[in-house]
C-alpha cells in the first residue's frame, strides 16, 4: 500500500529523529521476541523425537505414558525419570537407575544393546514464569550462569522468565487500553467540541462527577465481588481512562468550529460526521499524540501500581509490579530491584522517544535535517 504525499513526509521526519527511530527499531525487536516468549521461555522442549516421532510439547499435551510412564499427568520434561525415557525410547530400566541409564541413552547404547535414541530440543531460558526452580539454598537465590541469569524470586521462579512473559503482558495490556481509552476519548471530545452548546456542557458536569469517582475504591470492590482477572482489570481501566483525552480533543474541536473550511463544508452539505473526522480530527491530531506517550507511560504504571498494591492480575500471572513488590520485601537480593529498575527505565524510555519522535513528524512546523 503506497502512502499519501502527506504520510511519507510525516514518515520521513519521524525516521531523521534518529533517536525515536532507533527507539522504535529496538523496542519492536524487544517485543516481538517477547511474542514468542514460549519459545524463548519454557520447562517444556519445543521438540521432542520419542522412537523417531516428532511431537512440540509447547502447542499439545503428553501424558508420560506417552514416554513410556506409568502417570496419566503431563510429563514433566525436566525430571530425569522422564528424560531417560525419552532419550532411552522408554526402557523400564530408567525406573531403576534413571541417571546411568540416561547416560547410556545419550551414546545410542544401553547395556551393549544399540536403542532408537531420542532427543530434546530446549528453549534458552528452562523455566517457564510460573516453574518452581529444585535449585539450592534459600530463596530468592542470586543470580548465577549455569541456571538462572538474574536468580529467582521468593518461591523460587525465575526471574528472567517472569520479565519476559511479564514485558509481553505489560505491553498488550497497555496497548489494549491506549486504544479503546483513545477511540472514546477522541469520539467523545469531538462530539463536544464540534456541537457545544448544552452538549458541552451536560458532558462537562457529566466528567466533573465522573473524574471524581474513587477509582481504587471500585477496583477494590469489583475485585473482592468478581476476583481478580486480566479482562476485569482492563475494562476498570478503560473505564476511569478514557477521560484523559477528552479536554484536548474537545479544546481542538471548539477552536476548528468556525474556520472557514469547515463552515465551506456546513453549506455545501457535508455530514456531521465527515466533517468531524475527515477535515478536524487531523487538525487535531497533534495535540492527541502529545497525549499519547503519557496515557502509555501512565497505564504501564496503573498496571504496577495496582500489582504492587496486590488489586492488580492474578497472583499466578507473570506481574512486573510484583516482581517490584517482592525487591521491597526482599532487601537482601538487589538483583530483584535492579531487574524490576532496569526493565521499566527501559521500556518507558523506548515508548517516550518513539512517541516523542511520532508528535514530531505529525507537527508541520518540525522537519529535520
């Protein structure tokens, strides 16, 4: 699809602020990678050769008996009763002597005895955000190479595992609600700028009780009724967000009213609506993408700020904000705070200079050289 005249030279000026353009490159990197965290991140192989079958464990469920086991439950790949299966084609012996016999298996020979040997092929990081790592010691354990690079949490999950599920959920979450507060904010400031008078101002009172709403107090209450879920926290979001663009949009709106091309347009006819959001919603786009990095940054730190509060995603889900919560009852291991600095320094500096960098290119006063 070729772009308008007009979209090129805003693309153009987005990618000489080399800043937000390198800030988008890495950031799109991050999270694509993050989008196929399963693969990246997990106590399950991604594929699996039992007596010269191919099965991905990632996308179905294997009972051990599958392996040759005695339990109707999924196999747990990292045990080395269910590794000696696989590599050894299921002998019985890996009952007995699950450790020898899988040192055999690994050669192809088992007593002398020549087997069909199988294989496993592992993600990079073996946890998944919810494993329960059998490493020693006390939790949380500090980070080390062998096993886990930025150590475990208080129940001993990895923490690089749960920073990854836990950036892809962060960022959908913010995505799914910068969107739809967006798309309400835009419609309903429109629709007050553009028609004014008692439209104006019955949405007006109408935001000033709403803007006054406690909102904790409602998350509080729906969650104790309802229980904590990722779809409950998102609509609550929604709904005490999508305010935050209104006055921006609605300034806009009431200053293009009366200018001559929209006027022009009023007597040749055009509807309400072509004129709201063809000829003065482009106009207004600046303004509304100023916005936009703070309603980001802003629904990133909601997300924390509940998880951390405890109001947030369910305890089992993959939270930065409480991995944040955890580096404050846990002062003895720093590498729980450094983590849960470093991870959102970075992500809402990414997200700021590319949002910095589309503000930029929508301005037609700004060009770069």
């Amino acid at each position: 699809m070729r772009l308008s005249p007009l979209n090129q030279r805003r693309w153009r000026n987005f990618t000489r602020n080399r800043r937000a353009y390198w800030s988008l490159i890495i950031f799109s990197v991050l999270f694509g990678l993050s989008l196929f965290a399963e693969f990246i991140a997990n106590d399950k192989p991604i594929l699996v050769s039992y007596r010269g079958e191919i099965r991905m464990p990632i996308f179905r469920f294997y009972p051990e008996t599958a392996f040759g086991g005695d339990f109707k439950t999924e196999a747990i790949y990292r045990d080395i009763e269910v590794k000696c299966l696989i590599e050894s084609g299921g002998l019985d012996a890996c009952w007995d002597d699950p450790e020898g016999i899988y040192e055999q298996a690994q050669t192809g020979v088992v007593d002398g005895e020549k087997i069909e040997k199988g294989w496993m092929i592992w993600p990079p990081v073996r946890y998944s955000f919810n494993t329960i790592s059998d490493v020693k010691g006390v939790a949380p354990a500090p980070p080390n190479w062998e096993n886990h690079l930025l150590g475990t949490d208080d129940t001993k999950r990895d923490v690089l595992a749960r920073v990854i599920y836990g950036f892809r959920l962060s960022i959908i979450f913010t995505i799914m609600v910068t969107v739809a507060t967006s798309m309400l904010g835009i419609l309903a400031g429109a629709v007050q700028g553009y028609f004014g008078g008692w439209t104006d101002l019955l949405f007006q009172r109408f935001l000033e009780i709403w803007g006054s709403t406690p909102s904790l107090y409602v998350i509080i209450i729906l969650f104790a009724i309802l229980g904590r879920s990722f779809w409950l926290l998102v609509f609550i979001t929604i709904l005490f967000g999508w305010p935050a663009l209104v006055g921006v949009v609605r300034a806009e709106f009431l200053r293009a009213r009366n200018f001559e091309y929209v006027r022009a347009a009023r007597a040749l006819g055009v509807s309400n609506r072509v004129i709201m959001f063809r000829h003065m919603l482009p106009n207004a786009m600046v303004a509304t993408v100023t916005m936009l990095p703070f309603i980001i940054t802003g629904t990133i730190g909601t997300l924390a700020s509940l998880d951390f509060l405890g109001f947030g995603l369910p305890s089992s889900a993959p939270s930065l904000g409480e991995l944040t919560l955890q580096a404050k009852q846990n002062l003895q291991a720093p590498w729980l705070g450094f983590t849960a600095f470093f991870t959102y320094a970075i992500m809402l500096s990414l997200l700021v200079f590319v949002f910095e960098g589309v503000r930029d290119a929508f301005d037609p006063r700004k060009t770069f050289q």
